[in-house]
C-alpha cells in the first residue's frame, strides 16, 4: 500500500485516479481548492481518503498545505493533477504550486506532473512570463515548463521517480464533452507510476502517453533551460529546490 497526494482531486482525471487508488486499497490525500470543493469530496472521505485544503492560486496557501502534510504520515507518492486551461490562475496552479510542493515536500518517493500534448506549442523562452497571475498565462507555456521540471526533477534528485504524463484529450470539464480520448486510459498512467513495482514504471524523467513512453519536447531535456526555470522559479516564489 502506497500514501498518495491527489492534488484537484475535486473533479475528472484527479477525482477518478483519487477513486482507483482508493479501490486498490492505497492510502489516499485528496486536495480541494475550497470548503465547498471539499463537500464534493465526501463519497472519496467516507471510504477513508484524507484531505487537505487550499487555493493554488495562494502562496501561502500552498506552504500551509506543504507543512500539514510534512505534519502527517509520510507521502510515498504525488500526482500533480490540478491544473487550469486558461486564465490569470494559469501559472499559478499549473507551475507554480507543483513547483513550490515539489520544493516543500522533501519525502516522497515519487512524483507524477500532468503535462499535455500542448506543450509541444509552448515556448522555451522565460522572457516576459508573469508569474504572479496578475494577467492570463499561456497554458501551452505552462505546461511546457511543467514538463520541464519533471525532467530536472529526475536529473538534481536520483532517488526520486520523477515522470510527466499526457493524459489525451479526455471529455472533463477541463477538455469538454466531445474531447475524443479515453477517460479511463487518461488517469491509469497516474496511478501506475504512482504505487507499481513494475521495472518500467520504476525509470524516471519520462514522458508518457497511455503507459507508453515517448519523446517530448526538445526543451524538457536541455539542462541550460532547466536551471533558467528552475532559477526563475526560485526567485520568484523565494523557495529553491
């Protein structure tokens, strides 16, 4: 049995990984952005799921997160699930938070980071980019850097399985009714990479598609643009990995 962090568990890919790790018996953390997120949650609480609460798009919101899970049972597992499509919240939630846990939480074992075919689009250029979410971030960057950190993430830590994976285009409410993936196959890479023993989900600093690994963007792996955003990362959230 694994102890797992969720993290936008509230609903899609997260909500339905929080759920199959639960009927395969692992020790679940759930995360809600708010108390009313939370209530949504209490099918997954009723079966014995842990939570923790708290807005991504807060600073502090994710440090007080950190500590209480630092304050808890040891995570074994993360799967950085929460993420926004658009919007100021972009940066925030989708490089910023996974970042900051990342840095915050020095125990587990291994990390899971929600990429997506989109970050094939992003730029592999810092200029310009506005952490703070004062304006709309570009969700292609986002995901673009987040992948990225997987990647050094793999490299500066080698005790830790370090991966990212695209989920597809799956009908959430993030990608919409008529998205043309497989739900199911969205969240199964998760949790396999989350809790397996199998020797493939035990390599790090991958990037996969539905359990099979494939080559992102040329970016992801270029050690110079990995200590740029991991230097503007710490510089911008006063926090080094």
């Amino acid at each position: 049995m694994s102890r797992v962090l969720v993290t936008g568990s509230g609903d899609g890919l997260g909500r339905a990984a929080a759920d199959a790790l639960l009927s395969a018996g692992h020790d679940v953390v759930v995360h809600a952005r708010n108390e009313k997120r939370l209530a949504g949650l209490a099918p997954l609480i009723d079966r014995g799921a842990h939570a923790v609460v708290g807005d991504f798009t807060e600073r502090d919101a994710v440090r007080r997160i950190a500590a209480e899970l630092n304050d808890a049972e040891p995570l074994d597992a993360v799967i950085h699930n929460a993420g926004v499509w658009s919007g100021p919240a972009v940066m925030p939630v989708n490089i910023i938070a996974p970042y900051l846990l990342t840095a915050l939480l020095p125990g587990p074992r291994r990390l899971v980071y929600l990429s997506s075919n989109s970050h094939f689009g992003g730029r592999p250029s810092l200029d310009g980019v506005d952490w703070s979410g004062r304006r709309a971030g570009s969700y292609s960057d986002s995901k673009l850097f987040v992948t990225t950190l997987t990647a050094a993430v793999a490299r500066l830590r080698p005790d830790v399985v370090s991966n990212a994976v695209d989920p597809g285009w799956v009908p959430t409410r993030m990608g919409g009714p008529s998205a043309p993936d497989d739900l199911e196959l969205g969240h199964r890479t998760q949790e396999w990479l989350a809790t397996a023993d199998d020797p493939e989900a035990l390599t790090t600093g991958g990037y996969w598609y539905h359990r099979e690994r494939v080559q992102p963007h040329t970016a992801v792996h270029d050690e110079a643009f990995q200590d740029r955003l991991l230097e503007a990362l710490a510089k911008e959230t006063g926090t080094t990995l």
